[in-house]
C-alpha cells in the first residue's frame, strides 16, 4: 500500500467503487478501502433495481449478473386485499448483489483504482481541522480528499463527532434467498403490509427466472430472523407460497429511512450512499440514489484536486448539486413514510382496498420513474382518482 494518494474511498460496495470510477477516469489518482476480504459480500440488498435508473447513468449490467426482469408489484394488506400494478413492459431488474458490486469495483479498477481487501479504516486523519487521509492498522494514509462510503451506522462520521444519519428511522433488515416458491408470477414483485411481522416498512417476495426467490422483509420492532420466520408461516398468502421452500443464505443488515444527513461534506471529506442516508425512505432502495450521488463525488473530488482546493467551501457543490437531483423527492417520500408508520393495519386494509375499488392501477401505470417519486407523482395527480385517493389518505393519517 502506497502511503499518498490523492482520494482516498472507504467502502468498496456500489456507491465507493461509483465514486472511485468517476474519479478515476477524470484522471484522479484513487485507492478504495474495503473492509470485508471479498467485495459483495456479505449480502445486504436483493438487488430489485430499476431499469431507467441504471440507464440514465450508463450502468450496463452484464447477463449474468440479470437474475429477472420485473414488470409490476403486488401489494397485499395486512388481512386479504390485493391491489395489483402491471407495467406494458419491464421497469425494474433484479441483480445478484454480489457479481453486481464485483462488476462495479472491476470497472473502477480498469479505470485505474486500486483496492485493498480486507482493509478495516479506524478513523480520519485529521490536520489543521481538514480530513488528510485515513488511519488503518496503525499507518496513516495521507490523501488530498477522502470520499466516505462506509455505509451504515456512520462509524467514522460518529467518531469524529460529524453530522450523523437521524436513528429514530431505522429499521432492521432480514434477507434469504429459497430455493422453491409456489403460485407467483415470475414477472411481478410482492409486497406485503402488517404491523406484526413488519412494522415501519414491508416484506418482500422477490421471484427468479429459475424458480427461486427473494424473500425478506424490515421491521422497527422485534427480532428481524423471528418476524420472517412469522411472516413465511402465519400470513394467509405467503404460507401457501412458501410452504415447500428451503430458507438459504440468511443476512441482516439495518436501513436507514430518514432521508439525507443534513451535511455532507466538510475539509476534505465527502460522505455518499448509506452513510449519508442517500436512501429512499419509502422502499428502503439505496443503490440507484445512491449511485446519482457517488456520480458527484466522484467529479466533486476531482475538480477539488485539479483545483488544488479541498476546503468545505469548495466542496460544497457536491450538497448542492446532490440536493438539486434528489432533495424533492426525498422529501416527498419521507412524508409518505412518516403518514404509511402511522396507519393501523385496519387503515392499511382500507387503503388497499380503496385502491383496488378505484382502480388505481391504471392511473399508476403511467408512472415513468419509480425511484424520484416525488416529480412521478405530480403528473398523475391530474387524475380525479388521485384526488380521492389522497384525500383519504390524509383522513386516515390525522385520524
């Protein structure tokens, strides 16, 4: 390991080797610091990404990493309502995690990043109130800018007593993967609503063109392993579903659904994806937001060393830039998260139910984007639908 580099990057998952990619075909001289011995690993995301989100920014994603293509969404309330969204064709894919993160961190390197494996950061250096690099095993790492990708729970942000991710919004992930699921449509996504297996957010079934799945689900409260357990054996629909499955390869891993950190650049350091809470608050989805800003970082950080200056003043572009691409639509859907944590599930029932009754579906095929919601939904409330459907979700929240 070189004891200089101009950009220093802690974490290698997408958002750290986006960053370091950008960079490093501007020209910037980037090593990446990853604290696991293998990049993808461990799993913690089932990789349902949005078809136009990779496009805009130029991710091509090779076949083998291509799991399925996904064309709509079931959504099934906590007692026996379907309400079902069918796409003309595929919005969303579903990738495996781990070839994905190797496919990003292989084209960084090609552009020339370095990766050290295995490689835990302690702390920032810190000189003269600016970031100068990393501390690792003793040896510090001098850099002109260090990009922090370290994803949750923010460690060095919090060791160094930096504006951290808001932790009354965290909710605590389950991931498996089972070998065998029954009566599913291979093309859909299902998502399930109830306060008893998933309290502040939803389970998932996630199918494969193979016959297996995706299953997982996050929850605010309780064991997040015992809620799947719960969920796979006592919800009406998903029993019958995965009633023959072999549950393999379980993760947990925490999601963060506040919405952005209120700073997130200071001397010399930028802070992108999950340590930043780049997530969207309704979904708990990370990768395309969080792709958007490490896009930015990763040119923030050049023009700083092409620019010789590294100071908070300088690098606040990357806040306002970041801030002008997702700040409204992060807004948007944090309010809908706060107003989906307050509903019952009696509400939820409702709700569900109401969308079916007027068939929402055909209005909310005509969403274009699913991961800026906030500017999605503004061309559909045209439709006196969503008039009544709003309405009545603001009934129900401050009920």
């Amino acid at each position: 390991m070189d004891l200089n580099t101009e950009i220093a990057v802690v974490g290698g998952g997408p958002t750290g080797s986006f960053s370091a990619l950008t960079a490093a075909k501007l020209g910037a001289e980037v090593e990446v610091f990853e604290e696991h011995k293998e990049i993808g690993l461990p799993v913690h995301c089932p990789g349902h990404i949005s078809l136009r989100g990779l496009r805009e920014l130029g991710v091509s994603v090779p076949k083998k990493v291509l799991e399925n293509k996904i064309r709509g969404v079931a959504f099934y309330s906590p007692s026996t309502y379907e309400f079902r969204v069918r796409f003309p064709s595929s919005v969303t894919c579903v990738l495996n995690r781990t070839l994905f993160d190797k496919h990003l961190a292989d084209l960084a390197e090609k552009a020339g990043a370095k990766y050290h494996l295995g490689a835990k950061i302690d702390s920032f250096a810190w000189k003269n109130g600016f970031v100068k690099g990393v501390l690792i095993k003793g040896n510090t790492l001098k850099s002109s800018i260090v990009i922090d990708s370290e994803g949750y729970p923010s460690t060095l942000l919090k060791k160094s007593g930096l504006s951290t991710l808001d932790r009354s919004m965290v909710v605590y992930g389950v991931e498996a993967e089972v070998d065998q699921i029954k009566d599913v449509n291979q093309d859909m996504v299902e998502v399930y609503l109830g306060r008893n297996f998933a309290s502040g957010l939803y389970a998932w079934i996630i199918p494969r063109r193979d016959g297996s799945a995706k299953v997982g689900l996050a929850t605010k409260s309780g064991n997040p392993g015992k809620c799947l357990k719960y969920f796979s054996s006592h919800n009406h629909n998903a029993r019958k579903k995965l009633s023959q499955s072999r549950f393999v390869n379980v993760s947990y891993h925490p999601l963060t659904l506040g919405g952005p950190i209120a700073k997130t650049y200071y001397n010399g350091l930028l802070v992108v994806g999950d340590a930043a809470s780049h997530v969207k608050p309704t979904t708990g989805g990370g990768v395309v937001m969080g792709l958007n800003c490490a896009k930015i970082a990763g040119e923030t950080a050049f023009d700083a060393i092409k620019n010789r200056d590294c100071s908070e003043k300088f690098l606040s572009s990357y806040q306002q830039r970041w801030s002008k691409a997702i700040r409204f639509d992060m807004a948007v859907m944090r309010r809908i998260r706060l107003m989906l944590d307050s509903f019952s599930d009696e509400k939820l029932d409702k709700i569900i139910r109401l969308c079916s009754e007027l068939h929402m579906d055909e209005t909310l095929q005509k969403i274009k984007d699913i991961d800026f919601q906030g500017r999605a939904l503004l061309p559909i409330f045209r439709n006196p639908k969503m008039w009544v459907a709003t309405l009545y979700f603001l009934f129900a929240a401050i009920t």
